[in-house]
C-alpha cells in the first residue's frame, strides 16, 4: 500500500572502475586547493589594517550631551523597553537644586548599564529616543577575557563636555529626520532658556 504520491524509485547503480578509485576526485579537489594559493589573501592584519565600514555601522552607544553640555537623557526608559535583547538598565532621580547645568530636565539616569554582550546593535534604542540622547557610534567595542567589563555604565556612555571629546553622530540622521529639524514648530528638542535662580 501507497501512502503518499511522492515516493521514488531508487535504483541501485553501481559505480565504475574511475569512480571506485577516487582518484579523479582527489585531483579535482587538489586543483581546487591549489588554485587558491595563487589568489590575493583575504585576510588582514587587525588592528594594524581594518577593513572600511559602512557609514552607517552600528557600533559602540554613545549618550549625547547637549549644546551647553548637560545630558540629554531624561531616564523615560523608552529605549529599554525597545530593546529586544533587554540589555539596557536604568535608575532615575531627580535633579537637585544647583544642578541645572549636569541634566536638561528635572529627571536624569543616575544609573544607565548596556550589557554589551547581551546588545545585537539593532539601533531600536536609538529610534525610540525622544530626545536623541542616545546613539551608535562607529566605534567598535574591545574585546576582553571578563564578562564583567562588558556591563558599560555613565562613566564610559557619555561622551565628554569638551568639544574635541564630543562624539560626531551625523551621519546617523536620515534624510528625513534632516528635513524635520529644520521646522521651527517642532522645537521641542531645543535647549530651553533655564533661569539660574
């Protein structure tokens, strides 16, 4: 009895004398192999060389400053719950009095951790920032022996206050997003006017 229409019939052939020797296909792997030693290496010599990478890598996060140098993040947690692989932590607090210079906002990430190891660099975080606080970069993250060196807190995210330690993130923008920033009614993003009273 037939269960299925899909059967075949096998047939038992039986192999020659050039094939039971296997001698033909050895050579023919040979010259495989051989032809390969005359081909120009792929290989390079990191970190000495390094192959270029697209403009838009997605590498190591950065957490931005604003024009006067006060962190952007206002700890909404948007871009931990975007995270499909939940490598980002964070803890708010509020701004204290005399600290309007540090954070933009009332509210701030005390504690901002990115477990490195956990990231698959999708740039969701990124997408899902209101306030551009968070970015990849094209820089690569190190490699080391400890699984603790991966957890990447404020102390390396955040980019420097000094102009030469700013990290540049242009060429993540889209055109898009170029076009929607030069509307002067969506300047919610903008730094606002503080009193420093």
């Amino acid at each position: 009895m037939q269960l299925t229409s899909r059967s075949k019939v096998v047939s038992n052939k039986t192999m020659t004398f050039k094939e039971r020797i296997y001698l033909p296909a050895i050579f023919s792997g040979m010259m495989i192999t051989l032809s390969h030693l005359f081909k120009k290496k792929v290989t390079i010599q990191y970190p000495e060389q390094t192959r270029p990478v697209s403009q838009i890598y997605r590498g190591q996060h950065t957490l931005k400053r604003d024009e006067i140098g006060a962190e952007r993040c206002t700890a909404c947690g948007l871009c931990a719950i975007a995270c499909p692989a939940e490598a980002i932590i964070m803890v708010a607090a509020e701004r204290k009095k005399g600290e309007e210079h540090l954070y933009r906002e009332e509210k701030y990430a005390a504690v901002y951790e990115i477990n490195m190891l956990r990231c698959i660099f999708c740039g969701d975080c990124e997408e899902a920032c209101p306030k551009e606080a968070i970015f990849l970069t094209d820089r690569k993250v190190d490699s080391d022996y400890q699984r603790k060196s991966f957890i990447y807190g404020k102390d390396i995210l955040v980019e420097g206050i000094e102009p030469d330690k700013r990290v540049d993130v242009s060429k993540r923008e889209t055109a898009a997003v170029a076009e929607f920033k030069t509307h002067k009614e969506y300047d919610h993003n903008k730094v606002l006017k503080r009193n420093n009273k």
